[in-house]
C-alpha cells in the first residue's frame, strides 16, 4: 500500500483545472466538490499539512470513491488519483478512523480469516464472485478445480486496512503455488498484485460479441459489443446507497435497451434495479458455448 508521504508529488502535480470532474461519476451523482478528484487531491494535501484531522466522517467521505480512474484518463497531468485515495483511506484508518458500517462487516471479517492452504486450480469468491458457477465453467472446460473459502484480499486494499500487507504475506505462503480463478475483477487485480497467478473466467476462453458490455477498470479485457460503456470500478457496497443508485441509473439510460453484460457480477444487480438487462459475462459466455 502506497503510504500518504509518497503521493505527496503526485499530489503537487495537481493544478487543480477541474477536467476530471466532468469524468467523474460520483462527481455527476453528488455535483459536490468534495466528491470530486480534485477534492480528493484538496483533501490529500489537507491531509499531508496537518491542516486536516482524520475522524470517522472523513473515511466515510473518501470511500465515496469507486477507484474506476476515469479521472485520470482524463488528466493532463496524469495525476495518479487512485493512489492518493487509497493512501488517504490507510492514513485515516491507521490514525483511528472507523469503518461505516456500509463496510465494516466485511472488512473485519476478511481481516480475521485465515487464508486457507491450497495449491492447483482452486476457486475463490473475492466479494462478488460465484464460486459455484465457476467451478461449473472451468468443469466444462474440463478443467477441475477446488472452491476454495478465502478471506476477500480485494476488500483489505479497496478499505486501505493496515492488515493489508500481513495478508498479502500469507497468500503468499499459503496459496502462492495454486492457480487461482475468480468471477470478481477486483480481486484478480489484487491478487496479482500480491505475485499470485490469478485469472478472470473469461480470461480463459475467446469471449462472444454482446449487445452492451460493461468492462471493469480493475482487469483491462475488450469484448466485442455494439456498445462499451465507462469502466466500472468498486461500487458495492463502498459507495453510499444514492450515488450508487444514480451511477447504475446512469448506464441504464445509455444502454438504451440493450443487454448490458459485466464482467463483474456486483453491477448485475444495481443495473437490473434500474431497469436494464443485465448479466454477468461469465453467463453470456457459457449460455453461446451451449448453442
């Protein structure tokens, strides 16, 4: 995890033009500027001057933050938001502040369980992953594969919790010989980050064409599609409950009818309480290898 003194340069490089805000979708959900990157940026300085106190509302409002990056393609200055807001989250944790409680279950309970031992092909859930239908997929492909129960390492990073490194050092030990599949594109990304050989489903098969795909911001994969709409981060449940609605409602209305395919099953839900149709890829991928 990148500590809040090594963002301070990248924190600098902000000239504060305000191009990120139009990119951003929690920004067009809130239109408050302290949702915005370069309120995040206002606040990471705040931060780094001591001119800001770290407390529970502060957390709060710096997890209203999906890390899709859509900001930073939109930067001329390529500033690296995503690294300045989780810096913030470790220092605000570090420094006492309290999980809501929109995340607080999932968090401690990844913190506190083991990562089991296991080597081959196994099958974790990270927070949104199926692991039923996964070990179905890889059995169909005539890959067999163990469904393995492993603390969400995802959920560590996106909260910034100091447990973080402590975990990435028993995956490591324990699961660092294994081949890991996962549904959830966010905990391929941080597996992969902690030196593990982890893959997403659809990694492993050549992907059909879709009517609307929505990628993730977290595992770079193109799909064929009549439509791509903006990669999505890690709404679920990071984001409170109205900005997250808005975001989903939002795409709803760009799809304009068409049938939105995920990568990552946690926009299913949300879009489909929006009115779209929606489906995990991995579905799509198995209902065309039938026909």
């Amino acid at each position: 995890m990148t500590g809040l003194g090594e963002v301070r340069e990248e924190a600098l490089a902000c000239t504060f033009c305000a191009y990120c805000r139009r990119s951003c979708p929690v920004y067009r959900a809130s239109l408050w500027e302290g949702e915005s990157p370069r309120g995040r940026v206002a606040q990471a300085h705040g931060l780094i001057l001591g001119e800001l106190e770290p407390s529970d509302e502060f957390y709060e409002s710096v997890l209203n933050c999906s890390l899709c990056g859509l900001c930073e393609e939109a930067c001329p200055s390529s500033v690296r938001v995503r690294d300045i807001v989780l810096a913030m989250r470790a220092e605000l944790l570090s420094s006492g502040a309290s999980l809501p409680e929109r995340v607080r279950g999932l968090v401690e309970e990844a913190e506190k369980r083991p990562v089991p031992l296991a080597e081959g092909v196994v099958v974790v859930p990270g927070i949104h992953g199926r692991v039923e239908e996964t070990v179905e997929f890889l059995s169909e492909l005539g890959v067999e594969a163990e469904a393995v129960e492993a603390p969400p390492l995802s959920a560590l990073g996106i909260a910034g919790s100091p447990r973080l490194r402590e975990k990435v050092g028993e995956y490591r030990e324990r699961m660092g010989r294994a081949r890991v599949v996962c549904e959830d594109p966010a905990e391929v990304a941080w597996l992969r980050k902690a030196g593990l050989d982890a893959r997403h489903p659809a990694e492993l098969v050549r992907v059909p064409g879709a009517e609307a795909y929505l990628p993730s911001a977290w595992l770079p994969l193109e799909v064929e599609a009549e439509l791509t709409l903006e990669p999505a981060g890690s709404e679920v449940p990071w984001l409170r409950r109205e900005f997250a609605e808005a975001i989903a409602e939002e795409r709803a209305s760009r799809a304009g009818g068409r049938e939105v395919a995920c990568l990552s099953p946690e926009h299913v839900a949300p879009l489909r309480r929006a009115g779209a149709d929606a489906v995990p890829l991995l579905d799509l991928i198995r209902s065309r290898a039938s026909l």
